[in-house]
C-alpha cells in the first residue's frame, strides 16, 4: 500500500509539472478546439462541473480517465444540451469492463452550429449561401484499478474542427489518477486533458487570386494562392480536486466536492458543489462554477437525477441548469444505463 502512495504523489506531482510546462507559455484566446472544454456530464454540471475526483458514471472519464478504472460494470450513457447560440451539443460513452486486464472507455463528441447565411459586405442580407460549424471529438481510453484504492488511466482523442469548406485536424491525450483516502470513499483526482499537437486551417475557403504586383500592367492580376494560417494548441487544462461523501443514515447521503483548474488559455479558478440522495433515488444538487476566474460569465448551478435499478440494470436520468451570466443559461439532459 506504501509502495502505490508513492505512485499516487508521483503521478500527481508529474501531471502538476508536466502541466505548468505546457502551460506557462500560452496566453487567454490563443487556443483552437473549445468545444472540449464543455462538460458532458449533468450529474457534474449541477455541482458546479467538478468530476476529477468522481467515478460513479459513465461520462466522468472526461474529467479524468482513471475513472475508467474504478468502474465495475458495462455502461453507456448520452448527454444532449442546447448548447450558447442555440449551438447543438452531444455527447456519448460507452465502457467495456474487460476484467482483470482493465477497462476500455469508447467516446464521441459532436457541436454542430446549425445552418447559417453567408453574407457579404455587398450583400448584407445574404448571398443565398448557407454554411455551418461543426466539430468532432473521437476518443478511446483505458483504465486500471492497481489496489482497492488506486487507479489510473488515459484516452487518446481525434480532432476535427469544420468552418464551411476548410478544416484542421489534431490528436490530443488526457491522462490522470484517483486514490481513495478512506474506507468511506472519500478521494482525491488529478488529471491533464487535451495535451496533443498543435494544428491550423486548411481548404478551399482559404484559396485566393493574388496580383503580385498591382501597380503593373499586362501581367497575370489574379495567380492562383492560398492563404496560410498559423498553428494554434488546444486548451490544455490541469485539474486536481477531491469529493467527500457523507452518510445521513440508510437513504441520505450528501456528497461534496471542489475542483481546482489551471488552464493554458486563461486564468486559474475552483468550483464546488453538493449533491443530496434520498432514497437512493432522487438527487438534488448546486453549485458554483470557476470563482476567481478573471472576466467570468458563468457562476450558479443546479441539477437534479433519477436512479432506478431492475436486478443488475441501473438507469438514470439527469437534468443540470448552469448559469452564464449576460449569455443567459445553458442545460443539459443526460441519460445512461449499466449493466
């Protein structure tokens, strides 16, 4: 048990340096991908989108792939959220419990902005054209509970981000831990996501006619060119936070939780938040979302979930509201299902 403390202090302590390494040169709005950094999970987002620390659901290998391995069943779960903008946001999981060699964790991530005009300086109201956003995130994990205690894990993910005609394409990997510090469940988490290679634009949107010199006469004034754009990195982002649950008695529970985020693309900030079941059926749950981040939009949140079990079947089904200030709100409707 020693010797997996050890382990647990060195991988935190890895992930912290291997953090501040990537991102102590980047600075705020210099990063591509941002749809990675929407929460997947309602049961998460109404306590305030903590999770590094958490393991009871399918999806919260987002925040941290160790969960992989903590988890004793199959499972797939879906989250659905009408995203800012009337953006359109999905999400889908699925774990494989592989037994003794660990588990493997199957995810999908879709944004898709809808069907927008193309308008022009000369023709403000539209050009007949219409055009769309959509980013894609595919991603494979595997995890593996070393002791009673400790668990590791990782996930590598395939990119791709489309405007219209012109698109990039990356790989990123997501690494991280959980241990356990007592019988009673309560832990610690730490976790990196979205380390991978930078990435830039590329199409037929970005194809020109260049007039090398315009001031020359009887020349070629319209040579086939493209524009270049510069590589961007992703939002890497360190996470490290731990969860307490406490018995109230045979059908009440309280769980709480904090996060703390230290992001390549912006300031450091923590969130918390709570969950009560009754029953073991009902959750309710608050919470408050990146207090101290510079400039922030977001702030309260609230959910709540439904579980209901059929022998080795449990299904449930969760609903988070989250503030985003003059943005108004976003929610999210989740759902997923073990066996």
């Amino acid at each position: 048990m020693k010797k997996y403390r050890i382990i647990t202090v060195t991988v935190l302590l890895s992930l912290f340096f291997l953090g501040e390494l990537a991102l102590g040169q980047s600075k705020t709005g210099t990063t591509i991908g941002q749809f990675l950094l929407i929460e997947p999970s309602a049961r998460a987002a109404g306590m305030g989108n903590v999770g590094v620390a958490m393991h009871e659901e399918v999806v919260a290998a987002f925040f941290n792939p160790a969960a992989i391995g903590m988890q004793d069943k199959f499972g797939i779960q879906f989250t659905n959220s009408q995203w800012l903008a009337d953006i359109s946001y999905n999400y889908a999981a699925a774990l494989i419990n592989a037994g003794e060699i660990g588990n493997i964790y199957i995810s999908a991530t879709a944004l898709n902005s809808g069907e927008i005009a193309v308008r022009t300086i000369d023709q403000p109201l539209g050009t007949g054209e219409q055009y769309s956003v959509d980013n894609v995130a595919l991603g494979v994990g595997y995890g593996k509970q070393l002791t009673d205690r400790f668990s590791l894990g990782f996930q590598l993910n395939y990119i791709q981000e489309n405007i219209w005609h012109s698109s990039l394409n990356t790989f990123a990997i997501n690494v991280g831990t959980v241990y356990h510090l007592t019988n009673n469940r309560m832990r610690i988490g730490a976790s990196i996501s979205n380390f991978g290679l930078q990435a830039g634009y590329s199409g037929r949107d970005l194809r020109i006619r260049y007039d090398l010199d315009p001031d020359k006469y009887g020349d070629n004034s319209a040579l086939p060119g493209d524009v270049h754009t510069l590589e961007y990195s992703l939002p890497v982002i360190f996470r490290v936070g731990f969860y307490w649950p406490i018995s109230l008695g045979e059908n009440n529970q309280i769980e709480f939780a904090a996060d703390a985020f230290h992001p390549n693309d912006n300031t450091e900030s923590i969130s918390f938040g709570a969950e009560w079941t009754v029953l073991k059926t009902l959750s309710l749950r608050t919470g408050y979302q990146n207090l101290f981040l510079e400039d922030s939009e977001t702030g309260l949140t609230a959910g709540a979930g439904l579980h209901y079990s059929v022998g080795e079947i449990a299904i449930q089904f969760d609903y988070a509201w989250t503030d985003h200030g003059r943005l108004e709100n976003v929610q999210r409707f989740g759902m997923g299902i073990t066996f």
